[in-house]
C-alpha cells in the first residue's frame, strides 16, 4: 500500500489519476510585485538583479516544456529562506494539473554583480517513481539548460547530475517501497539560454 504523503495541495484523491488521465494544466501566474518587503539586511544588488531577469522564467520554461506534461506558475511569495532569511523567485509546478513541487530561482551561492552574472534553479517534487522516465529526465535537462552555462562541457556536467539525481531517486524509492520520497534537483550558471529565449519572446 503506497503511503501517499498529504503535503501537496489538489483535490485528488489519488494522485495517479491526474498523473495517467490528467490533461496538461494552464498556469495562472501571480508574479510578485518585488523585492520591496524583504528584509534589507539579507538582501543585495544581486538578489535584485536575479529576481529582475527572471521575471520571465516561469513562460520561457513553459514554452520550452509544450512537449511535455509540466507546466510552471508564478507565485507571489518571495521569501524562501528556513533557518534565516532569503528571497528569490518562487514557481508552482505542475504535472497535468496535479501540484506536485516547486521551482526556486536565486542567485547562486557567492554571487556576485559580474559580466557574467549567475543564478541557481532548486526543483523539488513528489510522484516521480509514477511518472515516465522521459518528462522526468526531460523537466530537470529542460529546466537545467536554461540555467547552466551555454558550453559543451557545461551540458555534459549537467547530463550527468540528472542521471545521479534519478539513479539516487530510484535506489531511495527501492529501498522504501511503501513511501513517496522528494526529488530534488539543483544546478548554477551564467543563464545565456534562457536570456535568449526570453529576448526572443518565446514564452507561453
């Protein structure tokens, strides 16, 4: 008996309903307004800059992921910090219509204010053992594209990560059977794709 954990919003009651039969869902984005009630002491030029370049990362990522069944929404909230305070760009996602994680954009870890300007992308969802290998493999290449740096070798690390990621996640899921573990996914880089995608208006 699979225990599912009740942590995800959606009137589902069981999740691989949407996931089988589901159809693809349309996002009603609520961007926040700004940075304007963060906590001035824990935020800086770079955090300004991420959240302004990354107002359209949520269309972009939609547009890129029309093959698929993920969609990503805005969020208004801003903070993402636990133990202190943080902030950064907060994204619902979706398969088909079921919500089952969240997509976090911040600058990355030591940022700072360069030519080369980097931010990182925190993916982390539920019901990926229900889920087909490909839209799981396709989501974090897809999502990690837009953030790494435009190289050969920057793709190549990035192909790797995702196959660690997954093999982790599968040998957990074995291990533990009965429960629904998170996938989490997380990468850095200087964002050149997804800065021309956003100049070229490809956004859904």
């Amino acid at each position: 008996m699979i225990r599912w954990r009740p942590r995800r919003r959606g009137n589902y009651e069981n999740p691989l309903d949407e996931i089988q039969t589901g159809v693809r869902y349309t996002p009603a984005h609520q961007p926040p307004a700004g940075l304007d009630d963060a906590i001035s002491l824990f935020v800086n030029e770079i955090d300004f800059l991420i959240f302004s370049e990354f107002t359209s990362f949520a269309q972009v990522a939609n547009f890129y992921l029309s093959w698929s069944h993920w969609t990503l929404e805005d969020r208004p909230e801003t903070e993402i910090g636990h133990e202190s305070p943080a902030y950064g760009r907060r994204m619902r996602l979706f398969f088909n219509r079921l919500e089952v994680g969240e997509v976090i954009i911040r600058p990355a870890a030591g940022a700072r204010i360069t030519k080369d300007n980097e931010a990182s992308a925190r993916i982390e969802f539920d019901y990926a053992q229900f889920i087909e290998h490909g839209e799981v493999h396709g989501l974090l290449m897809s999502l990690g594209e837009l953030i790494v740096p435009d190289s050969t070798k920057a793709h190549e690390k990035l192909a790797l990560d995702v196959d660690r990621v997954m093999a982790r996640h599968l040998w957990n899921v074995t291990a533990r059977p009965d429960a629904v573990p998170s996938l989490l996914f997380s990468c850095e880089g200087t964002y050149e794709f997804y800065r021309l995608r956003r100049d070229k208006g490809l956004l859904a």
